[in-house]
C-alpha cells in the first residue's frame, strides 16, 4: 500500500529512484544544548529538561496549552495551538523529555510552537550521529501518515542495507583524484546523511559535476559521431560567384566576428561532413550577410540553397533584401510562400527541379513534400525556436545527402544554456555590431508621463521618422488583448489626428493579407506610427524608424523586450526605446527594466533572463530534453559546468571509444543508462 503511494505521488519505483530523492534540506539534531547557551542568534535548537508545569491557557480561538522546560541553567515555554487535547495525554510533569524546535522571543521569553518531543532518560540522553534529511513530500502522502520523516525512516533503513559495491564508481579515478572529489557511494551516503553542513556541500559538489560530465560526455558523442558518420557535401572552391559579390557587391566591410564565423562555416563545408551549426548574434549583428556569403559558396560548388524563415513577413524581407544585394550577380533567386499562387508554385517546382532556382527563400512551405529541389547543398534556418525539431528533419530528406544545416538565432543563448541545449551542434557567435551602429538610448517613464512620451514621438515625426507603439498579448486572452489593443489605437488617434498623421495597425485577428498590408504601408513610409501587439517582434526592418514604445512593458519577458527593442536602430539616426509600466511593479519586474535600461548588450540580458527565470521557459531548450537534470542548475552551477566540460572534452580527445581500463567504468555506465536518455539530435 505504502509502496504504491510512493509510486503514484512521487514517482519512486526502484532503489535507485529512492537514491536519487533527494532531501530538501537538514536539520541539525547532533548537538543537545543548554538553555543559556541560547541567543537571538539561534535558529533550530534541541534541549533535554524536565517539564516543572503545564498550564491551559485563553478562550476559544485563543486556547494554548503551555508547557514550561528548565535544565537547570534556565527555561524554555513549548507552545502548542492545536492537537491540545493529545498533547496533554502524553506530558507528564515532573518527566524529562529531548525537546526540538525552532526558538522564538516574546517579551524577552524563550519559546518554541509546536516543538518535536519524546520522552528521555536523564542519563542516557543520545544526539544524533549525523543530520536529519528532511524530504519533500504530498498532502496526499501526509494525510496517510507518509511524512518527510518517515521517508528519512525509510532512507535509512536503505543505507543499512547497500554497499560500496551497489554504488559503483562511474568517473575516471585520475578525475576524482585530480578534483578531489568524494566517491560515488559516499556522496549518496553523505548527501541524505551528512555529519554536517561541509559533508553536504562535498556530497553536493561531486554529484553535480557527475551529471553535468556525464551529459557533456554524451553530447560530445553524438557530435564526434555526427562528425565521423555523416557525409556531407563537399564545396572545395571559392569561385568567381562568391568573389565576385566579396570584391565588388559587398554593402560594408566585415566585422571581426563575422569573418571569424564565416572561416568556421567554410571549414566545416570543406570537410566532406555534413555540417550542423548555430549562429548566434545579437540583433543587428550581420547574421544574415553570412548566410548570404554560404549560400554564394553553395552555388560555386554547384548546389542549391533555401532559407527558410518563421513568418511570411520575414521571409518577404530577407527576399527583398537579397534580391537587392544580388541583383548585378547571375544567381536566380525566388521566393515561396503560403500565399504563392498556383501558377508561380508550378513554375518554381519546375525551376528547383532543373537546377535554375539557385536560392529559394520561404516559409514552412519550403518543407512541404512537393517541394524538391535538384541539388539543395545549403539550409539556412532562421529564428531557430520557431522550428520544431521534426520540421527541420524534413530538411535532411531533401537529398541524397543531408545538405548542410546552418541555424541562425537572434535571441542570444547564454553560454551556459548554450552548452547543454545545443551541446551536439558546433556554434559559432557573431558578439561584434557593424562600425556605424548607434546604440539605442532606452528610458522607463511611469504611465502618467504618457503624454510627454506622445510629443517626444511628435517631435521625431516632425524630423521625418516614424514609431512603433506596442502592446503586449495576453496569452490566457484573445479577448483582453484585443481589446487593450484597440483602447490604445483609439488613444493613439486622439494624440495623432488623421489627415496630418497616418496610422497602421496589425494585429492577430487580422488575415494574413490584412496584416501584409497594414506592415507594408508602415515599411514604405505612407504610415508613421505602427500600433502592433508583439507580431512584430521578430525581423522587421524598417530603417527609418527611430522610436519604440512599450506600453505595460512590465508584462513583457527580458528576452522579447531585446527582440522588440531590436526594430528601431535599423538606420544611422539616433533611436530610443521607452519602457511604459504602470506605477505599481513587482521587484522582478523592476529588475527587468533596469537591465533593459543599463544595457544593449543580448547576451548579458540572455544571461539574467535565465537567473530571473530560470531554464525552462528560454524559447527552444522545452525540445532538447537536455535540461530535466535532478540536481544540477545551468544557472548556479556555471563554475561546475565549464569544469565538467572542460574535463569531458579533454577525455574524449585522449578516448573517444572510451577504451582504456581507467574509462571502463564511465563506458559501462553509459551502456546502462542508454534507454533513459532522451536526447536525439537537436536539430
């Protein structure tokens, strides 16, 4: 029975599930003091006295029954509020008892509600050897009886019954030695039953670098294995297409980053491996040039290339962008959309088929089955976390080989998360903007400055610039964000009155045609105010605009503030941000907006949005399965992690096969262990 609802509540099925429930913290029962030793200083305290007199005191609500403990240095009132009536059953004056609990002062008296007691013999009065766990537990499990006590009973009554030997040893010794860390059995020993606080912390340290190693050891397989296994086209040249664009068509020079990246990638195609690789850059730091310059290489070689983009809008853009970019060079570019009407969707079937489409840019349509391109060498996926992992498989059917797969993220990836979410891809990071960038100038104004922020935004339109007002989408409500929505457009209006000044406005109720329009109007300079909830976070450039507005920006992520700050900044004037909240907000909130306001640097915001909310909501890291670790955190262990890195690279370059006596141990673990993992390729 008890069994059962340790299987059903807390998923505990085997021993080694029970090993690895681990406690939520201790309490320290080794030491027994006396009652003048205790201070205001003191927390948790336990105490052996005799009880001298019980007395019942106050009316209804305010009944307790009090109990006085001296030990003959002072004296100590246990309280108790509720279970009165079994309480005075088991208290017998005059009897000595170990008393323990958390000590509180009122009116200068020492007391203790609720305290844990048990009858003692003045003589023999044992403390505990070592620290009691205390174990996360259910209302259900409680209400049966099953504490967090019990389950420490249990745990117990577990290391009374294994060995070394149950527990084997799964790191390279010359590991353990060099990074002095506790052995394997130990550390569960000492993590459920530490003699004190240092033993735990070892316990803690060992087991945290054992599952941040072992998962690095697993990436660095599949990546090895990837590297070894997978044929990939080869693009040998640089040809006359690529040098052609580089000397004469290239809009501005490289920047450092880019040129190092671009380097990486052309060694990775060079290879005769399929390549796999992440970009990561700020917004606005030329991510796409280097895709454009891999795509060139692409063509060289003989092979097609696509880019695929998450939203028709965007995919308009890079279109329109690359046409423009390529329009003195022979390569046939087009682009294909949900909206692309039969007869052109014929007429590029037919153009991917013979070879005369070099590059074709589009949305999802791009994977559909009918879609089949000649010779595609090249996939460049844009916006990575708007992907899912079974879409970008499609990509590898659509040749005889995989093509190449670059992904291209403008939301940076902090390093940390980086390494264990998208540990089996290479990455590359582009953390240099283009000479010429002005950093954008992001201020936070109360709602009651509303109206100095319109007359900021008229000044600016005066000056021939335009503006995004954005408000957020409430995701449990269509409803609330529309209407939100349409009360804002309205106050809009009221500041800026039609003819002088013209507004769009998009918003997830519109068709896709609507929206098109509505967008076009704003990039083409006909509208000055773009009035939008968050559709426009992603990629729309229209140089010209100099000002965003975020109204409630307290609603609002870390992470799609950068996005949406990222749509101004696109041109060489200066611009600005304005962060609009509400005068009431919440400390988390509070810290949002000031990092937002000290910094346009994406990878340092990246790296407080996981410490303000930790992994599990970073767009992306929900399909990689890599983060359910039982221990570890990506954010407070950072130190761990590169060192488990480091240590796990270092052993695969001297041991990939993992065959040498000291690795044994590691390779039967990991054969144990193969059904549990769920990790496939990330992309």
């Amino acid at each position: 029975m008890r069994a059962d609802l340790l299987r059903k509540e807390l998923q505990l099925f085997t021993y080694g599930d029970l090993l690895t429930y681990f406690p939520l913290r201790h309490i320290d029962k080794t030491q027994i003091l006396r009652i003048s030793e205790i201070d205001f200083q003191s927390d948790y305290v336990q105490v052996v006295g005799k009880i001298t007199h019980i007395a019942l005191i106050g009316e209804k609500r305010g009944k307790r029954l009090v109990a006085y403990l001296q030990d003959g240095t002072g004296e100590i009132e246990l309280i108790w509020f509720q279970g009165i009536t079994w309480i005075q059953k088991v208290l017998i004056e005059g009897s000595t008892y170990k008393v323990f609990g958390k000590i509180s002062f009122f009116n200068g008296k020492m007391q203790i509600s609720h305290p844990e007691i048990e009858a003692s013999n003045p003589n023999t009065v044992e403390s505990k050897s070592h620290l009691e766990p205390i174990y996360p537990t259910t209302e259900k499990l409680k209400a049966r009886g099953i504490n967090g006590k019990l389950l420490g009973k249990i745990m117990e009554s577990l290391f009374l019954q294994i060995q070394p030997i149950h527990i084997p040893e799964n790191l390279p010794q010359s590991t353990v030695n060099a990074l002095r860390l506790l052995s394997r059995f130990e550390a569960f020993r000492k993590i459920h039953f530490p003699e004190d606080l240092n033993q735990y912390q070892e316990a803690l340290r060992r087991l945290k670098f054992e599952e941040l190693y072992i998962a690095q050891i697993r990436l660095g397989l599949i990546r090895m294995q990837r590297h070894r296994t997978s044929k990939g086209f080869l693009f040998k040249t640089v040809g006359d297409i690529f040098n052609n664009f580089y000397n004469t068509y290239l809009p501005f020079e490289l920047t450092g980053a880019q040129k190092r990246v671009f380097k990486e990638i052309r060694q990775d195609t060079a290879r005769g491996a399929q390549m796999n690789r992440l970009v990561q850059g700020d917004v606005g730091s030329g991510k796409t040039i280097v895709a454009l310059l891999s795509m060139l290489l692409a063509a060289d070689n003989g092979f097609q290339s696509c880019l695929m983009a998450p939203t028709e809008i965007l995919a308009r853009q890079h279109f329109q962008g690359l046409s423009d970019l390529l329009k003195n060079l022979p390569i046939n570019i087009r682009i294909l959309t949900g909206s692309t009407k039969t007869k052109e969707r014929r007429e590029i079937a037919a153009g991917l088929e013979n070879g005369e489409i070099h590059l074709l840019v589009g949305t999802h349509a791009i994977i559909e089955d009918k879609v089949q391109f000649k010779n595609l060498g090249l996939a460049v996926v844009d916006e990575q976390h708007k992907f899912g992992v079974a879409q970008r498989a499609k990509l590898w059917k659509k040749n005889i080989l995989p093509p190449h797969i670059l992904v291209m993220t403008a939301t940076p990836i902090p390093r940390t998360l980086a390494m264990t979410a998208y540990g089996d891809l290479d990455y590359s990071v582009i953390d240099e903007l283009p000479p010429g960038r002005k950093p954008i100038l992001t201020v936070h104004r109360n709602e009651m400055r509303r109206a100095s922020v319109m007359d900021f935004i008229r000044s600016e339109i005066a000056l021939g610039r335009q503006a995004y007002i954005i408000y957020p989408l409430i995701e449990e409500s269509e409803k609330l964000s529309y209407e939100d929505l349409m009360q804002g457009y309205e106050q809009v209006k009221s500041y800026f009155p039609e003819p002088k000044y013209l507004i769009s406005m998009v918003h997830g109720r519109q068709t896709p045609e609507e929206k098109e329009t509505n967008m076009q109007r704003f990039v083409t300079g006909n509208t000055q105010i773009m009035v939008s909830t968050t559709v426009i976070e992603v990629g729309v450039n229209v140089p010209n605009a100099s000002v965003m507005v975020i109204e409630s920006t307290e609603k609002f992520g870390l992470s799609q503030l950068h996005q949406l700050r990222g749509r101004v900044g696109r041109g060489s004037e200066k611009s600005y941000c304005i962060l609009i909240t509400g005068s009431k907000l919440s400390n988390d909130a509070r810290e949002r907006i000031k990092i937002m306001c000290d910094t346009n640097d994406g990878f340092k915001i990246a790296e407080k949005d996981l410490e303000l909310r930790g992994p599990g909501d970073i767009e992306g890291t929900r399909q990689s399965g890599a983060l359910n670790f039982k221990i570890a955190s990506i954010v407070e262990d950072k130190a761990i992690l590169e060192v488990a890195k480091q240590y796990a690279e270092s052993l695969l370059e001297e041991d990939e096969q993992l065959i040498q006596p000291e690795n044994q141990p590691l390779k039967i673990f990991l054969a144990t262990q193969k059904g549990k993992t769920g990790w496939s390729k990330i992309s």
